[in-house]
C-alpha cells in the first residue's frame, strides 16, 4: 500500500506554517517538509484580517512545498484554529434506556453527537471532548462495556467565535485547495507533547504565541480548562520599539540579549552597548504574562499540588531566555519545553522541531483517519505526430501514337500484332516501327521535285 500525504497549515498572527508528512501502513508519521511565511498584520489575535495578504503568503507556501517534491500536486489541506476568542464551555447529556444493557460505542456516539448539536450565540463549536460519564449513579472512566440503564454525560465544548472560522474558511478557499479539515491547534499540540502519564498526573500547557497565550489543563486524563489570554510576544517587541527601534531591529534585540528575568546582564554581548534599559522592558513584560498564567491556576480551581507533572511551554514566546526559569519561580512548579515524541520522524535536518510544533501538530492530529492530500502527478505523454508520407512525384506525361484517338489503327489488332509503343533502354524498334520510319522517310524523298526545288534552281 503506497504511504499517504498529508499537508497541514498554520495560521499565527506572526507567520504561517506549512508541512508535508506521510503516513507508513504501520501508522508512523515522517515530517518531510516545512515552510513559513512571515506576517505583518494579516493576523492579529489569531484572526484573518487581511484575506489578500494572507491568501497569496498561503498560496506561496503551497507552491514551495510542492516543489519540494514535483512528482506530487497538493489537492488538500488540513488547518489549525486558534486564536483568543478560544474558550472551553460544557454540557451535561442525559440518556435514560428502555431496559438494562450494555452500553455501546453506538449510544456514546448519538450521546457526543447530542452535545456537539448545542447552540452557542454567535460561536462555532469545533471540538467535542468527554470530561464525566455516570452510569446509574456511578462514575464510570470507561462506560463502553458496563452494564446501566441511565446514562449521564459531561462533555467539553470547545468553541470560537464564527468569524474566526469563516474568515480562515475564506481565504483558504482563495488558495483553490480543498480543505479536509480544521483541528484545534491547542488539542492537537496537547496530544503531541504531552504523555499520557502527564495528563493522567495534571499538568499545564502553555501555547505562547505572538498575540494570544493558551492556556490548557489536564486532569485524569480530560481537559478540565482551556482559555486564550490576548497578550504575547509581540507585546515584548513593542515595548522596545518605544526605544526609537524599528521592528525588525526590536524583534532582533528582543531574540539575542532580551531575559525575562530581571537584572540579568550576564548574557549581554561584550559590544559596548548598554542593553540594560531593554532588558528592564523584556522582563517586566514577561513578568506580566508569567503573572497572567500563574493567576489561571486559581481560576481553573486547582493547585500546584494538582499538577505534579508541572508545566509543558510551547510557541515562539518560549524561547526567550530566562521565561521558564520565571514562570518556575512564579508557580513553583517544574517546567519544560514541549517537543514531538520520538515517534514522530523528521527527516530535513533543517526543520527545528521546538519552532514547527504547531503544524506538526496537525499533521499527527490527522495522521492515522485523514484523508490524502497530494496525489501524482501523471505526466501527458504526447502521441507519436504522424508522419507525412513521401510524396508522390509523377513522371511528366510523354503521349504516345494514337493516345486519346477514338480511331486508332492499332485497336483492332490482336495481341501478337500490337507494336511495343516505346522500347527498353537499349532495345531494338519492333518491326512495325521500323516499316513507319521508312514509309516517312520515302514521303520525305517524294517531295525533292516541289516548288522549292524549283526556286533553289
């Protein structure tokens, strides 16, 4: 069985993220290739605004993956949502069956498929997850396979704004590729650097974006929270343009001497400059948004005691030297950096794996029931043109005695008695041409006395 493509995109408020993966029969997820795009304002918070710039950057994209393997084309694509108006809400379901029996994946189903029908004013409903199940009064991990007759059910309902949604839809629908589907980037992130012994345990996520922070937590191994905080990297970045620097140059200072911690000077490069005054900006915006995650602890009403397994940080914010020794001290809970698991292969050794966790999100969201997004390209063989036959030079007519002479002596002789009307090359005259050149040539001898002999005398 040939290996299945996937394509996935990110939309971020900083640059878009495109990549190709594939799929083996055993399951396993190879990222072969990742492209991005940088943005200026296209995005903000996670939502389109600029459906032309963000169009043609995807349409570039696009266009560079598929040179990254000519043989295949694009036909569609799998895209991540995210952005501030992301919130978690939940819905309880109840079921009472007719009789006693065992619970199926068919009822668990038309329950998920009830709660997932729940209007919500002015949001789309994009990712239905089970929180509680409660079988005759009992809480139930596992429902499938117990014995009940009443059932209730606590679901997730993960939701966004629809604007969000149809505007995304919009402008991939400009690029002229299918789209297969939308998966919540913060879900998809959690499933690829979180173990199940993290989840099972508690433990937070931290998505730390340009414009917006995710937060998530998990707790016996559900979602328990979710909410998107407007503020980000970008933040730090305006900061230090108050300093009379161009963007560019505030995100350059903000990557090489920027530290969220403060007073921290160490690692100021021996130029001469003086970055103390920068560095005093990048801390005390990272202060404020290490305060902001810390205080979403205490609205999710759990404790650092609830999360042993500590804080997983994701997103380009994250690399900014000395945020997760803050956000340590802040919580006083341990923190690391979230990466793709080992399952996951990576073969260009240009693809850094803590800046593409995003999209490679995606593509392991997707990866074992998604649908193939490039297909072979089959190249027109041309037809052999037809030759043109050689043509046909006729050999200039020469007539022949009595041709076209209705009263032609020689029709009525037999076969032995017909003269050969022309000779070989070489060959003798047949008789009868020989007595026709003599009977003219005795004309000829007939005709000395004329009137012109007469004058020549």
């Amino acid at each position: 069985m040939e290996q299945k493509y996937i394509v996935a995109l990110e939309t971020g408020s900083s640059k878009i993220r495109g990549a190709i993966g594939t799929v083996d029969t055993s399951g396993v997820l190879t990222v072969k290739a990742v492209e991005e795009e940088r943005l200026v304002d296209g995005v903000r918070y996670g939502c389109v605004r600029n459906v032309a710039e963000v169009s043609q950057a995807i349409t570039n994209i696009l266009g560079r993956l598929e040179a990254r393997d000519p043989s295949r084309r694009i036909t569609g694509i799998y895209a991540a949502l995210g952005g501030k108006s992301m919130v978690l809400s939940t819905c309880r379901v109840e079921r009472r069956l007719p009789v006693e029996t065992e619970i199926t994946d068919t009822h668990i189903q038309q329950i998920a498929n009830e709660a997932r029908s729940t209007v919500l004013n002015d949001r789309d409903i994009v990712a239905v997850t089970p929180r509680e199940f409660t079988i005759d009064g009992d809480r139930a991990r596992t429902p499938v396979g117990t014995f009940g007759r009443n059932i209730s059910a606590v679901y997730n309902l993960v939701s966004c704004r629809s604007q969000l949604k149809r505007n995304l839809g919009h402008v991939l629908g400009k690029t002229g590729t299918d789209v297969h589907g939308m998966v919540v980037r913060q879900l998809a992130i959690a499933d690829l650097v979180l173990t199940r012994e993290e989840k099972r345990l508690g433990c937070m996520l931290v998505d730390f974006g340009a414009e917006t922070v995710t937060v998530s937590f998990y707790k016996d191994a559900v979602l328990v929270y979710l909410a998107t905080l407007p503020m980000g990297s970008r933040n730090i970045t305006r900061d230090i343009t108050s300093l009379h620097h161009l963007d560019e140059k505030a995100e350059h200072l903000k990557k090489t001497v920027g530290n969220a911690m403060p007073g921290n000077s160490a690692d100021f490069p021996a130029d001469g400059n003086d970055y103390t005054e920068i560095n005093n900006l990048v801390s005390a915006r990272a202060g404020e948004i290490i305060a902001n995650i810390a205080e979403q602890i205490k609205y999710a009403r759990l404790s650092a005691n609830d999360l042993p397994a500590g804080i997983v940080v994701t997103g380009g914010g994250a690399k900014l030297k000395g945020f997760n020794a803050r956000l340590e001290q802040a919580t006083r809970m341990s923190v690391r950096t979230g990466l793709p698991g080992s399952n996951i292969r990576i073969v260009d050794n240009r693809i850094q794996p803590v800046d593409a966790v995003d999209v490679i999100a995606i593509l392991a969201a997707v990866a074992a029931h998604g649908k193939p997004c490039m297909e072979e390209v089959v190249a027109d063989v041309a037809e052999p043109e037809p030759q043109d036959a050689a043509p046909v030079v006729e050999k200039p007519h020469i007539p022949t005695l009595g041709e076209d002479d209705a009263d032609d002596p020689l029709d009525g002789l037999e076969d032995d008695d017909q003269p050969h009307r022309k000779t070989s090359k070489g060959g003798r005259l047949s008789p009868w041409v020989q007595r026709l050149k003599q009977k003219m040539a005795g004309l000829m001898e007939d005709n000395d006395d004329d009137e012109f002999s007469e004058l020549e005398k």
